[in-house]
C-alpha cells in the first residue's frame, strides 16, 4: 500500500527509533507512541493502516493494547504484528488467539522485519516502495572511558559493512592527534584526517578527499590520525568535518568515525552529524557510570538522544547483570575462548549494528 501510515509502539526509545527509519526508508507514514494509552489515542485518531506493538510495557502492556483494539469495531480490523523481546510458545499463542496478524521477536534483523511488514499490509492492499536513496550513512563509534576497544570495533563494523553491504566505506580515525586505526591497520600517515581538514582550498572535492584515504581492503578506505603529537594551531575546526562528511555520504560512501574517548569539539561535530552514535561500553560498573553520566549530558551538548544507541563490548570478559540507564542495542560477547560458539556471538553482535547503520 503506497504510502501506509504505520503506528510504532515500543516504551524503549532506541527501538522506536530503529523501527521509524527503517518504515521510513521503504516510504512508509509513521506514528509514535512510548506506552497505551497514546497508542489508544493514536490509533482512534489517526487511524494507521498496520501498528507495531511492543508487549512488556509499563502500566498497560500490549496485550491489554490489542484486547482494547480488536474489542473496538470501528478499530479491529487494523493488523497488528507484536515486536516484543518475548518469544516463548504461550506468548505467540496468546497474540495470536487475541487478534494478532504477525509474531516477530526482538532482537531482528532489519530485511526480516520488512518482510513481516509488508506481508502483513499485502492483506489490505499493494505496497509500494519507494526507492531505496542513494547516499551512505555516518556512523559514530565514541566511549566516555578509554580501554573499551572503540577502535577495534569500528574497524570489524567498517569491514562488516562492507560484506553485508557490498558498497564501499571510508573509515575516518578523529582520535586526534595519535589515533590508533593506522598502527593497528599497519598503514602510513602522510596524509591524514588534520591535513584534509586545514585544507586551504575552498571547494573540497571528492576526488581530493580520496586522495587522503589508503585503501586497506577492496572497498574500504582508511583516513588515519596523524599518529604524532601536532601544534594547537594544527588542530582542525570543528566546522571543517561536516561538508566532508556530506560529500562522501551524497557520493554513496557509508563513513565510519574512530571518535576515541575525548569529547572534542570535532567529535561532538561528528556525533551531531552522524546518523547513528554506538556508544561503547566494557559492561563494566566504571565504563557503565561513565556511560550513564555521558548520556545525561548529551542533551545539553546538542545531541540527539534518540540516536545514541549503547553497545556492551565484553572486552574484558563476560559480564553479568549489566546496569545502564538506556538499553544496549547490541552485545559483543568476548571471545577469549575461540570456539565457533563463541566467533558465530560475536558476528551477531556485529550484524545487529550493521543493520543499525543500514536501516
């Protein structure tokens, strides 16, 4: 159905977030609602062609949701697929007995929720989508605390875009000034991400920018740090990063960003331009009150909570009962003991971000 309207329900924020951009990229309408009682209002005044309902939710769940929905005739015929974390045989039963068109289990995969959705809304009438934009995607690794690996993993998340993806990624190191993806990557400096960034000429343009990357792998490029100790006046502006960033993303290159732990002007102008910010933590309660403390200050540097999105990186082994104020999207488990059990965790952890980035 062209342009269905599509009401979201869900009391986390971050799963709102992810499911309205990726509706949004396929040229769906969305609507929000954070508990049931905006649901109800929703759905009475605005009459959306197919809701997303979540289940464990404070007050009034979604089970009581739905019962309140299919009792109502001018609202029943509504479809309406549950995205919950519970995926037990007596949930599934229980949606399904009460009015349910579709079950799918949290944590998903972003083209698997599409093809809930649109087999769902094929019921009432033809989909179209609408196509898919051509321009790449900013990513943001950063972490309050350092010694949580935000480097490695914004290495394994470039080179996972790029076989999920099959399209090409430029990873940027603005740990300034040393960085640490070219002595991990083994790769020079002469040309660096400060050097492109004081750049004197006035038009950058794309060919220029890519004469600073150094291709690491077929289809991933690697703009370093300058991997020594610069003058303050060296330093580039924070204003400097974002036209940068908009001539690779509009040219169809996905940009990672290396931001270290240092909150500098540049990486808080990385942060407000990027499309999605993993903010990594070892799970540990130090990396965790860092973490906490981080996000309760976000707002007042001009961040856009919605796309700070935590990652649990078990750097230091596994960690149980971890405590943060927002809910990690995704969990790297460690991976000290080799096994393929192990390895296969690791790789989930990593394609729920690549899904993140690319919904």
């Amino acid at each position: 159905m062209e342009g269905a309207k599509v009401l979201v329900v869900d009391d986390e924020f971050t799963i709102r977030y992810l499911v309205e951009h990726q509706l949004k990229r396929h040229g769906f309408e969305t609507i929000m609602a954070k508990d049931g009682p905006s649901a109800l209002e929703a759905v009475r005044t605005q009459k959306p062609d197919l809701i997303i309902l979540d289940i464990m939710m404070p007050d009034m769940d979604g089970f009581e949701v739905c019962a309140a929905i299919k009792s109502d005739p001018q609202l029943a015929s509504i479809p309406i697929i549950f995205l919950t974390a519970l995926s037990s045989k007596k949930d599934k039963m229980r949606a399904f007995k009460m009015g349910a068109d579709d079950y799918l289990a949290k944590p998903f995969q972003a083209d698997e929720f599409m093809a809930h959705v649109t087999a769902v809304l094929r019921r009432i009438g033809p989909v179209k989508k609408t196509p898919e934009k051509a321009n790449g995607r900013v990513v943001a690794l950063y972490s309050p605390k350092g010694g949580v690996g935000v480097t490695t993993l914004a290495i394994q998340l470039s080179e996972a875009l790029v076989l999920g993806e099959g399209g090409e990624v430029v990873l940027i190191d603005l740990d300034l000034p040393l960085g640490g993806v070219a002595p991990m990557l083994k790769l020079y400096t002469a040309r660096h991400i400060a050097k492109l960034l004081n750049d004197s000429s006035e038009t950058v343009t794309l060919d220029t920018v890519l004469r600073f990357t150094q291709q690491h792998r077929a289809n991933l490029r690697v703009i370093p740090a300058p991997g020594y100790f610069i003058q303050p006046s060296e330093m580039p502006q924070a204003d400097s990063l974002v036209p940068i960033l908009d001539l690779l993303s509009s040219n169809g290159y996905h940009v990672v960003l290396d931001l270290g732990s240092y909150l500098t002007p540049l990486a808080v102008a990385g942060m407000k331009r990027a499309n999605a910010i993993f903010t990594v933590t070892s799970g540990q309660a130090v990396d965790n009150m860092h973490l906490d403390t981080f996000f309760s200050a976000a707002r007042q540097m001009g961040l856009d909570s919605r796309r700070l999105m935590p990652v649990i990186n078990e750097l230091h082994g596994e960690v149980e009962g971890v405590q943060l104020a927002r809910v990690p999207v995704a969990r790297i488990p460690h991976a000290s003991e080799r096994s393929r059990t192990r390895l296969w965790l690791q790789e989930q952890g990593l394609h729920k971000l690549v899904s993140v980035v690319l919904a």
